[in-house]
C-alpha cells in the first residue's frame, strides 16, 4: 500500500500541527517527549490530564466510526496525526490500550451493549484499560493461559481466577480485558474466552515489578474469583483466540508509525551526542548510526505496506515481520547509546542517582525482544503463518 496525501491530506496535516503547538504549552509543556517507552512512570496524573484535554479537542480515536465519537478519518490522515503527535513531542499515551486495542477489538467483536457501555469512556480519555494476556507460564505462548473463567450458574456472572505478569500501568487502570480458559478439558487456543473486567474490585490486587531502570510500570495481576458480569465476555466461550488475534493485529496499525516517530526522536539524541563529545569522529560508529537511520527508514516502508490489512485485525504477511524488526532495530540503538556516551555510560554521578535518558533506554530495549512474543517465537509465526512452512515439532505432552 503506497500511501499518497492530498492537499486536504495536507490542510489536516496542518490543523494537527496547530492544535498540537496550541495546547502542549503552558501546564502541559513540562510532559513533551516523557511517558514513552521505560518512561511510562513519569507526569502520570498530568498525562491523564492530557487524554481529556485530546478528547475535548476531538483527537482521540480519530480512526473510530463517527458514530462513536471517532472522526472516521482515513488510514492518511491517521498516520499524519501520529507523525505530528510524534513530531510536536506528544507524550506517552496512558490512553493507548483502549483507544488502539480495546476499542477497535469491540467494534470489530463486541456487542451493541459493550460498545455503549465502554467506547464514550475511552474516547472522552475518563477510562483506562490494560491487558491481561501474558502469564509466568504463557508469556510468548499465549494459548497455553492457565487463568479460568466459571461461570456462576446463580448469579450469571463470570467468575476469573489466575495470574497475568508484565501487565503495563495496571495500577492506573480502570478495566483489563483478559483471556482466559472457559473449558478446561480443552487445550492451546481452544475453550478460550476474551472478557471485560473491572480492576477495581475485591478479587483483583496488584504488585508492581520493579526493572533495572528502577522503575515499575509492569505488574503481576492476581485475579481471585473476580466477577465479570455475564454479558462483558467478547464473543462466545471458545472464541476467545479469535478475539484475541483480531486484537494483536490492531496493535499493528498506524500508531505503528508513531513509535517510529519517537525511535526518530532517540536517534536524534544519540547522533546529538556523537557530534558532541567526538565519537561520530570513530569510522566504526558513523557506519553504526548509517545503518540505525537506515534500518528506521525501512520499518517506515514496511509500515506502510502493512497498513492494507483488513479491518477485522487481521495481518497482512508484511505484518509478521514488524515486532521482530522493530524490537531488534531498537535494541541495537540502546547498545549504539551507550557506545557513544563511552565510559559516561557506566556512571551515576548526581543522588539520588537517577539514570539519564539513554542509560534507561538501553537497559529497557534489553526487553524488547522479549515483551509480546520473543525474537524466536516471532520467527516461528513468520515461517509458519507468512511463509506457510511447516510447524515446529512439538515434543509429546
């Protein structure tokens, strides 16, 4: 898919850009270019603050249905918008999860009755959400989740115990949504269901993982009999899998092409610093970052091709091949980072001895390539899924 943009494509551009000058000013100007990735624990009250201040100017959920408080805009103009809010220093969504993955799963799955109750609170930026996917015993291998799901034959409602780990911001959260097993005698992606639950209740509690950074936007998320209410599971029992693969290929869409933006915004900084303090004189690290601009060039272009996908979330074979691109290319620039700062990469010098930006980008980008799918899961799903290769043999169970 070649994208081409009209002199609309372009006046749009430019109300973007207006707006985004207009209001990341003032008591916002202090958030620009904070809460991205290994950044996430930074401004968080004032980031929240932001999301209403986005939807009362109508750019949240751009890409929704007009009838849904969207603005229908095209696949253009959606990735003009994450180019300018990339560009303008926008900070780190903590809206994200339910504008990028939550709601266009529930559009494309979801009940009419789901999508009144959840879509007006995500797009007035009022109710956040996470994800509960991974857990200690399913992190790159979804299908093999443990959390059950019962159904209480008196109530109605739907009973969730188990564990989900790496959960993102939970702990500001007002909703996870959760695969989990409603069939035990069924296995892999089988007897799955995708459920709506409410994090503030009596059998969810939270405990912050704390990283190399020292910081802990990650969670383990207990669930202990948590009640979901009958009619918030997605789909039907069983349909869990569908659900959540329709949801994976959302998370492939244009915002895509913001994170690019911000890898932009790094490498920026890490070619700064090399024409400060002399290491863009060493041949070896020119060539580095040749091959880092390079390298950012190309998941533009493959973003690009990508974003023919179907609207259901389904994955273009293009696709496949981003999470292990993106997450290796970004790794690499953490290594880059540290290469140029020399032996200013190794010390802390001020109490309470906080790290800079680039000796946190380099100790988060070590979980890149680990975080939603490992480097060799993904090149599993490339070989069978793109390239129709046969299945990695399994070892009897």
């Amino acid at each position: 898919m070649q994208l081409k943009f009209t002199s609309e494509d372009e006046l749009f551009r430019r109300e973007v850009a207006d707006w985004l000058t207009d209001n990341l000013s003032g008591e916002f100007a202090p958030i620009k270019h904070r809460g991205g990735p290994g950044d996430e624990h930074v401004f968080v009250e004032e980031r929240k603050a932001w999301e209403q201040r986005l939807a009362e100017g109508g750019w949240t959920c751009i890409g929704w249905p007009e009838a849904w408080g969207g603005k229908s805009a095209t696949i253009e103009q959606q990735v003009i918008f994450n180019e300018e809010y990339a560009r303008a220093g926008g900070p780190g969504r903590v809206g994200h999860i339910g504008e990028t993955l939550t709601g266009p799963t529930l559009l494309a799955f979801g009940s009419e009755a789901q999508k009144h109750r959840y879509l007006p609170g995500i797009r007035a930026g009022k109710e956040l959400w996470c994800q509960g996917y991974s857990e200690p015993s399913a992190g790159s291998d979804l299908a093999n989740v443990r959390t059950k799901a019962v159904l209480d034959e008196t109530s109605g409602e739907w009973r969730i115990t188990g564990q989900k780990v790496w959960t993102s911001l939970a702990h500001e959260s007002d909703f996870v949504f959760v695969l989990a097993r409603t069939n035990p005698e069924e296995s892999a992606h089988r007897g799955l269901g995708f459920f709506l639950v409410p994090m503030r209740q009596e059998g969810v509690s939270i405990r912050p993982i704390t990283q190399l950074t020292g910081t802990a936007e990650f969670n383990e998320v207990f669930f202990d009999e948590a009640v979901c209410a009958a009619d918030d599971i997605v789909g039907a029992p069983g349909e869990g899998w569908k659900v959540a693969m329709g949801l994976l290929g959302f998370e492939r869409g244009v915002s895509t092409l913001g994170q690019q933006m911000l890898f932009q915004t790094e490498l920026d900084e890490v070619i700064r610093l090399a024409k400060n303090n002399g290491a863009a004189r060493n041949p070896a690290i020119r060539q580095r970052i040749a091959e880092a601009h390079i390298g950012l060039r190309t998941l533009r272009y493959n973003s690009l091709r990508m974003l023919s996908g179907g609207e259901d979330g389904s994955l273009s074979r293009e696709a496949m091949i981003y999470k292990l691109c993106w997450s290796s290319w970004h790794r690499n620039l953490g290594k880059l980072a540290m290469d140029v700062l020399g032996p200013d990469a190794e010390l802390i010098e001020n109490e309470p001895y906080e790290l800079g930006r680039l000796q946190s980008l380099f100790l988060f980008t070590r979980a890149d390539t680990i975080y939603g799918g490992t480097n060799q899961i993904q090149r599993n799903i490339i070989a069978e899924r793109a390239l129709g290769m046969p299945r990695e043999p399994r070892g009897n169970s």
